[in-house]
C-alpha cells in the first residue's frame, strides 16, 4: 500500500503562491483558513529560500496522540483526516504540530474558535454525504484517482506529492544532477551550447524529474 506524502524541493520554490491559491481554489475554505501557505528565510539575502507548508501527514502524528477527543485518524495510504463532530476545538493539535497546520476559523479563546481545519491531502473526510464532504472539508481528489491540486498545479514542481518512495526516488535523483552546475535545469541553450564544447554531459532531459510522483510509470 502507498504510503502518501508531501515535498518541496527549496531549490525550485520561487514563491508564486500557486500551490495556495490552487488550494484555497479546490477547497473553498473560509476566510482566515490557510491549509498550505508558503515560508521564506531570510527574504532579501543570497541565501534566501522558501518552502511550501502544509500539514505532512506524519507517520507518528503529534496531533494524533494529543488530541483529547481522538478525532484523528489515518487512512490506509498514510494520511492523516479528522472528524470535525468530533472536534471541541481545544487547540492542543495547534501546539502539538511542528508545521502550524492545524487552523481556525476564528481568534477568539480556545473552545470558542470553532472547528480546526487543515490540509487533506484533497482526500475529504468523513460524511454521510458528497456535499456534506465537501463542504466540511473540502475536496476529495484522491478518490477520483488525482493528486492533490496544489502540487498539480505547482508551476516548478518544487511540491511533489504522491507515494513516498517515488517522491524519494525523484528527489534524489535532482540532487544527483545538482552536481552539474545548471541545478538540474536544462533549458539555457547558450550554456548547453558552452557545456558541449567543454565535453560536460548534456542535462537536456532534467527537466523529465519535473513531474508529480503519481505521474511515473
């Protein structure tokens, strides 16, 4: 069984704020509520970078284990949803979670914010209902065979998402190609042009990594 997983890759992130315009677009979550939003260290300086955060679906999930009313759960693929007529809205996941993920559709005091919200990995939630689903959480791409619409529409493909093994597999082949000075980009004729000549290898085809994990094979 698929054991399914977010990345981004911090070399390809450039900020666009795509991925959380493409969730805020699938889940029509409330105002307030950022299921996946993007960080950047050190803004402005050379070694600026930035990541996109969402919830990761951990394996050992913190917000499980302290949750007082166990509305967590994991599906058979590893992702971690929760039950929201379950949910008392006590903040104790908030505090658990190292990504910030859960969120609240309120500011008021704990138990008065209403029901936590986070990312599904588009895999919905429990309902009696498509619409009610929806509408509690969002939606639910993993049933119709689609990956989460965030990494869909990541215009670099610096957010992988899918079976961990492949994202792994991706991963670290880009790493691999970083070790020619393009980064594993390909795409720049001129230097392609001045990389033939020097007899370095050709990286025409890096861009072939740049595909979400659910795509290989």
């Amino acid at each position: 069984m698929a054991q399914m997983k977010f990345m981004c890759d911090a070399e390809r992130c450039i900020e666009c704020n795509g991925c959380v315009t493409a969730c805020k677009n699938a889940n029509e979550t409330d105002w307030g509520i950022q299921r996946r939003r993007v960080v950047t260290l050190n803004d402005g300086q050379p070694e600026e970078v930035s990541i996109s955060v969402a919830c990761m679906h951990c394996d050992d999930a913190p917000c499980m284990a302290v949750c007082p009313t166990d509305c967590f759960y994991k599906t058979n693929d590893g992702i971690v949803l929760h039950d929201k007529d379950l949910c008392i809205g006590c903040g104790y996941c908030l505090y658990a979670c190292p990504f910030g993920a859960p969120q609240f559709p309120q500011q008021n005091a704990f138990g008065e914010r209403g029901k936590m919200d986070k990312c599904t990995f588009c895999a919905g939630g429990p309902a009696e209902t498509k619409e009610e689903e929806f509408q509690k959480y969002g939606a639910n791409r993993i049933e119709e065979g689609k990956l989460p619409l965030c990494a869909e529409m990541c215009s670099t493909k610096a957010l992988l998402a899918g079976d961990a093994q492949e994202v792994a597999d991706i991963f670290r082949q880009r790493v691999v190609r970083r070790g020619h000075p393009d980064g594993g980009w390909s795409g720049n004729q001129r230097r392609e042009r001045q990389q033939t000549r020097a007899g370095q290898p050709d990286v025409s085809m890096a861009d072939s990594l740049a595909y979400d994990a659910a795509r290989q094979g």
